[in-house]
C-alpha cells in the first residue's frame, strides 16, 4: 500500500511569518493538528503543530526559572516551527511512514510527490481510518 492511497491531499498550510495566535485559530477552524510550513515559492521548509503552539520548548529551558508565556502574534511560525522535517513520498510504503512516526514519535508528516512539490499530509488519523479500511476487509 502506498502512501497517496491514504494521505490527505488537501492540505492547510502556513508560512514562516505567520503569527502564531492567528496559526492557532486556523488548525482549530480546519480541526487539523499540523500545519506543513511552506516559503513563497511553495517550497516545504518544515512543520508546526498544535502542541508546538501549546507549550514552545524554550520555555522549559530552566527548571529554577517560569516563563510567562502568551499565545499571541508577536512570535511568528518561523520561531517555532520544526525546520527540515521529516517527509514522505507519495510512491512510499505505507510501512516506511508508520515506522517514521513511530520512530521520532510524530502525529503527522508531509508528503511530496516526485518533483518535491507538498501535495499531503499523513497523519496517525490517516493511518487509523487506513486500519479500519484493513480490517473491514477482513471481515
């Protein structure tokens, strides 16, 4: 089984300067957990998720000292998003993904076709809905 079979083609993405509050609000309006993070060409240069939004690792950088930490647009996507993520192919196996994710602990990740152009994203949500396909078959 390939990788295209069960990925989500329509795809929400951000961008580097986008405000983190106002990327909050859009993975809460389209009920998604990760946003692919694209440049101005189109071009995938990492991912940000909902949990990145939720509690940035710098602020845990110390334990003898709390941040106060405010979810608004003064920090941009670019300032907490994972550069260089992890990816997938269309053409993969379904097996390669499952072990990234469960490799690196992932919930999602983007997906390229062969001219490196973002066109999904495989999610564990993807991969459920995939087992219940799996399993209904069986039946």
């Amino acid at each position: 089984m390939k990788v295209s079979q069960f990925m989500t083609s329509k795809v929400i993405t951000a961008r580097p300067e986008d405000g983190i509050r106002e990327t909050f609000f859009r993975m809460r309006q389209y009920r998604v957990r990760h946003l692919p993070v694209i440049d101005k060409d189109g071009k995938l240069i990492g991912i940000i998720s909902d949990r990145d939004l939720r509690r940035p690792d710098w602020v845990d950088e110390t334990l003898d000292i709390a941040h106060a930490y405010q979810l608004d647009d003064n920090l941009s996507v670019g300032d907490m998003m994972t550069p260089n993520a992890k990816l997938i192919h269309t053409y993969d196996k379904v097996e390669k993904a499952i072990d990234l994710l469960l490799e690196h602990r992932f919930g999602a990740l983007p997906v390229l076709n062969k001219e490196e152009e973002l066109v999904g994203i495989l999610s564990a949500y993807d991969l459920l809905k995939a087992l219940m396909l799996c399993l209904e078959d069986k039946k």
